[in-house]
C-alpha cells in the first residue's frame, strides 16, 4: 500500500475506530480529519483532534512507515513544526519533532476487503480497471462526476488556446482561424494545417472571402498544391496562374507537398477536399467566430458548417483526376460533429474564461449536449462496461476519465473508484444493485 491510499483511508474514515490509541497509549478521537492539502507541507490542514484530555488544532502527516518522517527530512523541515499527529501502518520508529519532544503516533488498520479491492483496481491490466463493477456505481453520482469531467476537459483543450490568446495578445479571430483549419486536419494533417492557417492569417483570407476562386488559389497554392506542371486539367491551371498573381503580390512562398498525408484515410476526407471545403466555409462566413459568439440557441452552429466545396471536387478527390462515382462533397455530419466538440466549444469556453461569463460558459457545455456521441474504440470500451453515453458531453468526459485518471490509476481521485473501494465490499450496498446499463 501506498501513502495515497492511507491518505484516502484516513480522509474518508475507513480506518477501524476501535483501537484508536498512540504509540503512548493515549486514546485519540478524531472530530475532523482535516482538509486534504494538495501542494508542499502536510498532507492534511487544520485537523481537530482530541489526544488524552487534550484537543489539538493543526495538521497531520500519513505515512506508510512513521520512520519515514526522517527519510524525508521533515523532522529538520519548519513547515512540519504544527503536525499534532503522525498517521502510519507500520510504528517502525520513534518520531521526534526538531524541537526533540515525541510526536503522538497513531498505527491505523482497515479491513481486508477494503485493501483487496483497492489492490485490484491500482494492479489491474485492463484499460478500464473497473470495468466489471462501473456499471453498479449510483447513476446519479456517476453523471455528476461525468459533468465535472466534461468541464475538466475543457479546461484541458482550452489550455493551448490561452497560450495562442497570450501570444496574439487576445486576438480571438486569429485563434480561431487557427484552431478550425488544425480541426479540420484531424489527427492526421493537424501539423500541415496547423502550418497553413499561419502562413495565411485570416486578414489576408478576408481579403478574399468574397471570391471561392481567390480563396482557393491562395489555399492550395500556398499548401503546394499547385506547383506540378504535368496536369492538364482547366480548373488546375486557372488557379494556378491566380495564385501565381497572389504568391507575387503578398510574397508567398508554396509549403512543401510532401508533408499532407493520405494514408488510411477515404478520399472524401483528402486534405485536397478539406482545403475546398475550409475555402466554402470561409467564402459563406465572412466572420465565422463573431457570427458564432453572437448566436443565443447553440443548436443554430451546427447549420453554420453545412457548406459545400466548390463544384469541381463533385467529380474530383485530387486535382487532375476524375473521381469514378461523382457527389457533392458536403462538410458531413460527423465532421460537422467534431467541429462542435473541438472547435466551436472549446472556443466559447476559453472566450467565457477570459470575460468572466458564466452564463457562456454553460452554453458551451450545452453546445455539448446537443452534438451525439462520439463512436470510437474508446467509448465501445465503455460501452462493454455497460455505460452509455447520452451525448458528446458525457462521451467527451468519458474520453477524459479513461485517459486522465483510468490510464493513470488514479482509481482514489474518481467518483466511480472511490464508491468501489469504499462500498464494494459491502454486499448489502450491492445486493439492489443492477448490472443493467447505465444511460448517463
């Protein structure tokens, strides 16, 4: 065992309080464990503890062996001058504070089963450690913790855009502009897309955004895309010779070719289709993120994406080569979906950070609640374990708990790991539970 499970034992009182004695033998009776302190010093804050006939008002330290008071130097340490108790498992020494005066010592236990399932949950191999008993964790509980981590997540995406805010001195367009060319990149071209949006920034695009055909040739030519001289194609050489003009009248220079990827994707999402389809959305919304901020029913974002690119990539995935099976190629329903998560949202969140609007704050979670589900390997993980997603904010914060806390084992810091250990082991608790799904 650990210093954090001991931790967790003694915030949550699951230590066995019928031997509650010092290493003196006086009786200790515990009013309040204190408040679990997360920085340097002490593990726990203003504890309120009755040693003998004495109440005592201060901190206390946890240990898994009390001689490890010394390994870890805290008997030299002034910020450990107000511990009044020293929590251990095993009473291997001794402990005197600097000034030499014995510092009280309580041994704790805790039952078998506590520490089994704990043991359990931290050695487990699997990618969701409690994968067999999630589903029996109270609903209600459950869903409140999945709000929490929805928020969480957020603040986690929007991490990166207050580092672009600080660097662009709160330019929210120019952040976005950034962050919706990287979101349609997805995993695979985010870097080359990334590289784009700054080599174009959304001043010189606006310049243009009244002609496809300009914002076009500025895209791709400045993405490389139009530097062959071996396509006899019409369109091709149009643009061509437009962003020739453009790349002399702003001083462009072409990005390498070689670094978009094709591998493993379907044609319809080539960076080729996705340039066209950036170039529609910018030439439709001349000022997409203020249209977006001024919008009251989030549920409206979604008809702002519903864009076509131009007319020559219906019968066309690269240039120059005629597609087998032609169709308009539509920002589709689950890009739509992505740009909700991780454009749309992360973007009113950050913008509400910076003002101090709660009440935006909430629309962007609400923003959340009306995308569906995400559907990948992740969320089929938590679909095994009986847990079902209602929408992209629980499947968002599902994301968020499996990455951040069950890849991590941090079992004690979650709201479903901390039921488990606590409850668990008690069959009454669970004799009316149901191993039905959980709809969150």
């Amino acid at each position: 065992m650990n210093e954090d499970f001991l931790q967790f034992i003694w915030n949550y009182k699951l230590y066995d309080p019928s031997s509650l004695k010092t290493n003196t033998g006086e009786t200790v009776e515990i009013l309040s464990a204190g408040s679990r302190n997360r920085d340097s010093g002490p593990d726990f804050h203003d504890a309120k503890i009755k040693i003998g006939d004495t109440l005592w008002v201060g901190s206390v330290e946890i240990h898994v062996k009390a001689s490890e008071w010394y390994v870890h130097g805290h008997h030299d340490d002034k910020a450990y001058r107000n511990v009044i108790l020293h929590v251990v498992t095993h009473d291997d020494a001794l402990v005197r504070r600097s000034g030499g005066e014995i510092l009280p010592t309580l041994k704790i236990s805790y039952s078998e089963a506590v520490g089994k399932r704990y043991a359990e949950l931290s050695e487990s191999r699997s990618e969701i450690p409690c994968a067999e008993h999630v589903a029996k964790v109270d609903s209600f509980k459950f869903s409140f913790w999945l709000n929490r981590l929805a928020t969480e997540r957020l603040e986690r995406k929007t991490a990166e855009i207050n580092e672009l805010l600080d660097r662009t001195l709160n330019d929210f367009e120019e952040v976005f502009h950034f962050v919706l060319f990287r979101a349609f990149g997805f995993k695979t071209n985010a870097l080359p897309f990334e590289m784009l949006a700054r080599s174009l920034p959304c001043r010189l695009l606006r310049k243009y955004s009244r002609s496809l055909f300009q914002l076009e040739a500025l895209l791709f030519g400045r993405a490389g895309f139009l530097e062959r001289d071996d396509i006899e194609d019409e369109y091709y050489r149009r643009l061509k010779s437009e962003f020739s003009f453009l790349r002399y009248k702003h001083e462009l220079a072409p990005m390498d070719n070689s670094i978009w990827k094709y591998s493993k994707l379907r044609p319809v999402n080539f960076p080729t289709v996705r340039i066209a389809q950036v170039a529609s959305l910018l030439n439709r919304h001349e000022q997409l993120w203020e249209t977006i901020l001024a919008l009251d029913d989030m549920r409206h974002i979604r008809s702002l994406f519903d864009v076509c690119a131009s007319e020559y990539w219906d019968s066309h995935y690269l240039f120059g080569k005629t597609a087998a099976k032609p169709s308009p190629k539509n920002i589709g329903t689950t890009t739509t979906d992505s740009l909700m998560i991780n454009l749309a949202a992360p973007m009113l969140f950050a913008f509400a950070a910076r003002r101090g609007e709660d009440e935006l704050k909430e629309k962007s979670l609400h923003l959340l609640e009306i995308v569906p589900p995400e559907i990948n390997r992740h969320i089929a993980e938590w679909n095994k374990c009986n847990i079902k997603p209602r929408n992209a904010l629980e499947s968002q914060a599902l994301l968020h708990l499996k990455s951040e806390y069950c890849a991590r084992s941090k079992c004690l810091n979650c709201v479903a790991g901390k039921e488990i250990i606590q409850n668990l082991p008690d069959t009454e608790y669970y004799k009316e539970k149901t191993t039905n799904a959980i709809y969150l």
